[in-house]
C-alpha cells in the first residue's frame, strides 16, 4: 500500500512493475547508511573489498532507468496535452516546467535544474518517503500487539468517535487524541530516523561544557534522547502512551525531547504528509480489524529487534492475524 501511496505521490502514476520498488529504496538505505571501511581508511577504497561500490553502481543503474521512465512518460503526456484546459499536474511535472529555466535572465547558460537534478530530487523523495512512514505503522501496530491493554482503548475511542459502521477518515484525526498519543509513545521508542541526518554546526557553541566548533558534523542521537529517564521518567522503556496526557509535548519539532522529524531548516519536509499518513492507516488497521498473534505466541514474545541502517525499521517481518470487526 506504502508502495502505491509513494508512486502516486511522487511519481504521480500507478506502480511499475517493471522495477521493484521497494527493494531498489531498501538497497539504497541500506548502502548509504552502511560501514564502509574505505571512509577510514581511503586506500582501501579502490579495491572496494565490501563490494559497496559496485552494489551502488548497479541500484544506480536501476534507479536511472526507472527514473528516465518515469520522466519521458511525463515529457510524452506533456506534449500531447499542451495548451489544454484543466490538465492535471503532478510534482514530477512541476520539476519539469522548472527544468532548463535560466536561473538569472541575464544568463541564459546558468540553469535553475537539469535533468540530474530533477533525478536526484525525486531519488531524495523516493527514499525519504518510502520507509518512513511504512516502517513507523509496523513498529505502532507492534507495540500495540505487544500491549492489549492500549490497542483495546484505543479501540474503543474510534469506537466511540467513529462508530462501527464507517472506516476512519481524515477529517476524524483532530478528535483521535489517544491515537495521537500512541503515535507518539511509538515514536518515542522507535524513531524511524535514529541519528536524524547529520547536521553541521554554524557557529561556535558551547554544550553542556563541551566546545562545539563552528561546521562541525553534528550526529543526533534521539534514540536515546526517547530513552533518557532523565528526559522522560524511570518507566522510559515501557509504551505507555498516557504519559503525553497532561502535557503539549508535539512532534513538530519545538519539543526537542521529541524529534522524530528533525527540526529547524533541514527537518522533514513530508512531517504533515507522512504524520497523517501514519495516524489514518494505523487507525484503519486497528478499527477494521482485530488483530491476534501466530497461535501459541504471548505479546511479550514478539521479537522488537531492530534493523539498523539509515532508516530503522523491524528486524522480523510482523506476523498477525486480523479479523474484520466493523458492522
Ligand atoms: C513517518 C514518516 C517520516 C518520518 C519519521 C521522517 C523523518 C525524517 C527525518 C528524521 C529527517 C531528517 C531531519 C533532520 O535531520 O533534522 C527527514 C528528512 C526528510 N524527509 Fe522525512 N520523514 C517521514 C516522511 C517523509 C515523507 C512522506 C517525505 C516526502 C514526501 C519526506 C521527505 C523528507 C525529505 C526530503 C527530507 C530531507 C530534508 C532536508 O535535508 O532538507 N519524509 N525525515
């Protein structure tokens, strides 16, 4: 579902079956945010001894191929639409009216985007929005699999401002509040973006007595910020979502103790996008069906290993069985 809401999103058409999504966008987290020896000792980095380069090459070739796809269809519809009355734009054909433009009118040479540019742009997208969003709904619905106590509550606030004979919509999110501090608690433990992406710091700064210099490369931790008692309290490891009751703790990223999306300038761009998208489908999941574990299997049981790599998703597939309980 992930894979079709990104293509139409970005891509602004239905999936290709041609290319497999997913799998390009997972082999691309997972080189980027690989250990790569070469980085520490650069004169290993020609006989590539991991095999990171030539992976990299060959998801590159890929990724080009479906982009060019992607842009000659949007060039091709353009064509055959031009000068037409309602035609629908999508974000590809928006990079592609900005494409070629002169960036000053005074020289023509100098251009706003090229095509590469528009490639890497929608590469950014791709990866930025694909494993986000599905990776924090796995880790949600784990947590309440894990936690009968909460997935029942929660049922039974969509229950009562939904009723049972209609799906959740968005217009129902504003008055969800304890799904909105599921969605929290859940990200609390388990931010999708760990170590955010690195940062570079713009002037000197002094932290907690440690002299930070001016363009310094700034890894932030909020794994462990979400994990700190002395930021949340001695109960931190458990999921307990009451503990955003009483308090205006958001995840726009003015609460520094929760930044799932970064903050400031170069925090998440898709933060409304990909919160919404998070909170409908959880709540979809949750109101529609009644969820069991593999026969046999206690909620304590269930494996919450990570995977580590740029993004952190579920080291173990989640495995559940659901059956549906609207009217
Ligand atoms: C639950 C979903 C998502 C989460 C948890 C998330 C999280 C993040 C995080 C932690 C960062 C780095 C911020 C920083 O270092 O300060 C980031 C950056 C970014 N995100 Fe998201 N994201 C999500 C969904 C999306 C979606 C749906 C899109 C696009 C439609 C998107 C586009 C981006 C882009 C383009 C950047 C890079 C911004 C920059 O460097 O200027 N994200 N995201």
């Amino acid at each position: 579902m992930n894979e079709d809401i990104t293509y139409r999103m970005v891509l602004g058409c239905k999936r290709d079956d041609q290319f497999d999504l997913k799998a390009i966008v997972e082999e691309t987290s997972f080189l980027a945010g690989a250990f790569n020896i070469s980085d520490f000792v650069p004169s290993l980095a020609a006989l590539d001894i991991q095999w990171l380069t030539k992976r990299m090459r060959k998801v590159s070739k890929t990724i080009d191929q479906l982009l060019e796809k992607i842009i000659d269809d949007h060039e091709q519809v353009a064509k055959t639409t031009s000068g037409k009355q309602g035609k629908h734009e999508d974000f590809v054909d928006v990079l592609l009216s900005l494409m070629n433009q002169p960036l000053n009118p005074n020289d023509e040479q100098v251009h706003f985007l090229d095509r590469t540019n528009v490639k890497a742009i929608l590469l950014d997208m791709l990866t930025a929005a694909f494993d986000t969003s599905a990776s924090s709904i796995v880790w949600s619905l784990s947590e309440l699999l894990r936690h009968p106590r909460v997935m029942k509550k929660l049922q039974k606030e969509l229950q009562t401002v939904v009723g049972m004979d209609r799906m959740v919509e968005e217009t129902d999110l504003p008055k969800l509040d304890y799904l909105n501090m599921v969605v929290k608690e859940s990200f609390r433990l388990h931010p999708v973006g760990p170590l955010l992406v690195p940062h570079e710091s713009i002037e000197d700064i002094a932290i907690d007595g440690y002299d930070i210099p001016k363009k310094s490369r700034i890894i932030v931790n909020i794994w462990s910020i979400g994990r700190d008692p002395s930021v949340w309290s001695e109960n931190v490891e458990e999921f307990y979502p009451e503990r955003f009751m009483n308090n205006n703790i958001e995840l726009r990223g003015h609460d520094f103790q929760l930044i799932p999306f970064g903050s400031g300038r170069r925090g998440c761009l898709g933060l409304q996008l990909g919160l919404t998208t998070v909170r409908i489908v959880l709540a979809q999941l949750v109101h529609c069906f009644n969820w069991e574990l593999p026969t046999g299997m206690l909620p304590q049981d269930l494996d919450m290993s990570e995977k580590f790599g740029l993004s952190m998703s579920k080291a173990k597939h989640l495995l559940a069985k659901p059956t549906y309980r609207l009217l």
